[in-house]
C-alpha cells in the first residue's frame, strides 16, 4: 500500500518531506526520494535543498502575523465560494472570478458554475474554495503535475493529499493544495503569502 505524503516543518529548520513521490523544480523534475530535506530559509547554497545556512543566518520559522485575516465568502445563486486570504499567494489565478460572478445570478447555469469551480480548483495554495447547490458538470478537474513543484525564486506547490506535521492547516483548508514558503519572509509560515517577490536574487 502507498504511503501518505507526509511534510514537516521543523522549528526554524528546513521541510522534511517523506514518501514523496514525485518533485520537480525551476521546470525539470528531480528524482524523488523516501526523504528530503527542503529549505526554508531562502539561503540555501544547493536549492531547492537545505544545506544548514538558517542556523548561521538565525532563521525564525514562526509565523510574525499575529491575527488572521476574516474569510470572504461570496453568495451566487447556484455556488458560493470563500476565500482565505491567510494562505493566498496572489499568484491571480482568481482574476476570472470577477466576470464569472456577475454573471452567474444573472443565467444561473451549470456551465457558469462550472467554470467558478475551474478556477477555484486551479487556485494553488487552496484559499479559494467552493460549495455547490447542485452537482457541478462537468466536474472540475486539477491541472496534473507533480506531488511538489518547486519554483525558482519562489514557493513549493504541493498538489497530493498530505499530512502535515510540525504545523496545522487552515480550518476547511484542503489538504491536497498548499503553498508553502521557501524564501523566509513569509509572515504566514509555513505557508507563502507572495513575500519572495521582493527578495533579489532568491534561486
């Protein structure tokens, strides 16, 4: 039987990721393995691997923002959705959400419907969810790619289902879509909040 994807965040440490088993990043996809260790300092000399530097540079992996932001929800007649903005990225894969709202009261069919789920579901860091009135068709589908996807210069996307230890999901947050912060600056640890932009240099 497989084995769950398990991630954990060490206090001021990297991610250590087991039973992992598929990883790519900057593009090209790297040869898994039963474990590895992830930076999460953002001062790696061996990204996207840990190499010990967050015990040089003092690396706080506590999260500085103190009180959660409320969520958002937005009532359609057919489908809602809420938004957490504690766990967005800001990556904008939402901006056809605007359109497809207004128009959803207004015909209230199944394909308008279906493509708020669609970009709900393409949401990567899972702030974005959905609660439909009836079955969606057809139903949303997630893009494939691998277990972790790891951007250069920017955060880990994870898309399998995951246990995660040394830290806790969001209340109703997916546990097969997060965003997870390599860069350090993050005020969301361990989740990215869109901080790496500002970094220069960050690989």
């Amino acid at each position: 039987m497989s084995k769950k994807l398990t991630i954990e965040a060490f206090k001021n440490g990297p991610f250590k990721v087991t039973h992992l088993k598929s990883l790519s990043f900057a593009g090209q996809s790297l040869e898994p393995a039963e474990e590895v260790f992830l930076c999460r300092c953002g001062e790696t000399s061996t990204p996207p691997y840990c190499d010990g530097t967050h015990k040089k540079v003092g690396f706080d992996g506590s999260a500085s923002q103190t009180e959660p932001k409320p969520l958002k929800v937005w009532q359609g007649k057919g489908i809602s959705t809420t938004f957490d903005p504690n766990i967005c990225t800001h990556v904008l894969y939402c901006r056809p959400l605007d359109e497809l709202r207004l128009r959803e009261p207004e015909d209230n069919t199944q394909a308008t419907a279906a493509e708020i789920a669609q970009v709900v579901m393409n949401c990567p860091s899972g702030a974005l969810r959905f609660e439909a009135k009836e079955e969606i068709l057809p139903p949303p589908q997630r893009i494939k790619s691998p277990a972790l996807e790891i951007f250069e210069g920017a955060e880990i996307r994870v898309h399998q289902e995951y246990e995660a230890l040394g830290f806790e999901l969001r209340p109703g947050q997916p546990n097969n879509r997060s965003a997870l912060c390599r860069c350090g600056r993050s005020k969301n640890k361990p989740f990215c909040n869109g901080a790496h932009v500002a970094k220069k240099d960050f690989k």
